[in-house]
C-alpha cells in the first residue's frame, strides 16, 4: 500500500522498518510504499494511513474538503 507521509518521518519509518520503503513510482520524498505482512502493528498501520488521507485532502479545494466531511 503507497502513503503519503511528511518527508523527514518518511525517512525515519524507512531507516526503522524494512517493511516501509520509498514509494514505488510515486515521489520518494512524500510516499512510502508499506507492505501489508503482518509485521507492523496494527495500529501503526492505521495511524499511517490516517496521516495519509490527512495530507492528501488537505491538498484539496475547500469544496472537495467540505464534501468530504473533513475538518481539520
């Protein structure tokens, strides 16, 4: 799976888990590619994820942002 990460935590998470790496043929500043084995925690799977849909939306018109029912 492919998330959207800050750049110096996209870093931290590649150097701490083998199972995150740079994203593949996205951007390898902001993505991290994470494979979904088991190996990570779930709930460190989730906050990624969370964080990432965080960062996409708030890159989106406010109207897609108020459609979305996202407040940040």
């Amino acid at each position: 799976m492919s998330l959207k990460c800050e750049p110096d935590l996209a870093e931290r998470l590649r150097a701490t888990y083998p199972e995150v790496r740079p994203g593949y043929h996205l951007n390898k500043r902001h993505w991290n590619t994470v494979a979904l084995d088991g190996s990570l925690p779930d709930r460190m799977v989730a906050d990624m994820l969370e964080d990432s849909y965080d960062l996409v939306v708030s890159a989106l018109p406010r109207r897609v942002q108020r459609e979305l029912g996202w407040a940040q």
